[in-house]
C-alpha cells in the first residue's frame, strides 16, 4: 500500500463524523452523540484556538468549519474553508464557503498597524491625504489619493467588488469605521 493511499485510508469520512458528532447548521454547533473520555454525549465539542474552533476526532484535530463541510456535503473541501463574515469560530453553514488561499485572503482583517481600519488605504504622510490600492494578478493597482479616509475607503471598497466579486469584504464591516474616522 503506498503513502496516498495509506493516508486517505485513514482519514475521516462524513459516516464516521456522523457517527461521533451531530452539527446544527443553523448554529454551527457540533455536538458530542458519545459519551467517552473527554467527551460527554450532548455537549458542545471542540475548543477555541487562534480564534477557530478545532474538534479532535479519532487522536486527530480538525477545525470546524472543515468538519461542517464534510458533514454537509460528504467531502473535503478542495481548499480551504472562507468564513463569509470574518469571525473565524462562526461555522454556521450559511457562513461558510471553499475557497482558493487567495481568496480567502481577500478579506481578511487589516493589520494592527493599519491606521485606516481597511487593508489597502494609508495614510500619505508627505502631503496628509489617503492613498487607496489593490493587489490583482500580482500587481498592485494605485487606486489614487484622497483628500478624506472615508473617499479612499469608498475606492478601495468598489475596487474590491469589480476585482474580488463575492469574496470583497461586506461594505457593512467598514460602514461604522468610515463615520468614526472620516477625516
């Protein structure tokens, strides 16, 4: 038997999820069906860790939202898992979808450094006015300088929607940041 097969041999399939835990796609809750140890049929599973969920099934950890993909649709996902919404422990089905690596990169959270509140807008120190950018293709695209934030988060935010389509970050995560900051 060679490696590849060895290891998809071993690995968990959704009769064997349903077996051990219950999900509820309407919360994203999985649920213990066994009682064994560590593990009491009728509670919650899993722990929170970098702000994920991550269940152990059979000696072997596994984040949620994978685990609700598997149980929902009888496969792995071909990639990695986007939750929709940017709270990494929210595996509610409706939140979640497969995505590529950049994809799912495409809305994440700015850095702690970031003075915008929004990844791809900065601050222009020379002249004082707000710069707006994009990475597409590998390329960065200058989207212009804006005398106001809240102008330059509005570029940043249409060019997000022609660029990235359903993975551009919901206007709604930046609406609050926009009035509190636009200066």
């Amino acid at each position: 038997m060679n490696v590849l097969s060895l290891t998809k041999a071993r690995q968990l399939t959704q009769e064997r999820l349903k077996q051990v835990l219950h999900y509820d796609p309407k919360t994203g809750i999985f649920k213990w069906k066994l009682t064994r140890p560590g593990c009491v049929a009728g509670r919650s599973a899993g722990t929170i860790t970098n702000g994920y969920r991550q269940i152990e099934i059979d000696y072997k950890l596994f984040r949620a939202g994978r685990l609700a993909w598997l149980y929902m649709t009888g496969e792995w996902p071909e990639c990695v898992i986007d939750h929709i919404n940017g709270v990494r422990n929210d595996d509610r089905w409706q939140n979640l979808r497969s995505a590529s690596y950049q994809e799912n990169a495409r809305n994440r959270k700015p850095c702690r450094r970031n003075s915008s509140g929004k990844v791809g807008v900065h601050k222009s120190y020379k002249k004082g006015w707000w710069g707006a950018g994009i990475g597409v293709n590998d390329r960065y695209v200058n989207l212009g300088h804006y005398k106001r934030k809240a102008d330059a988060i509005a570029a940043r935010l249409k060019a997000e929607k022609q660029f990235f389509g359903k993975f551009a970050k919901p206007v709604s995560a930046y609406n609050s940041k926009v009035k509190a900051g636009a200066s």
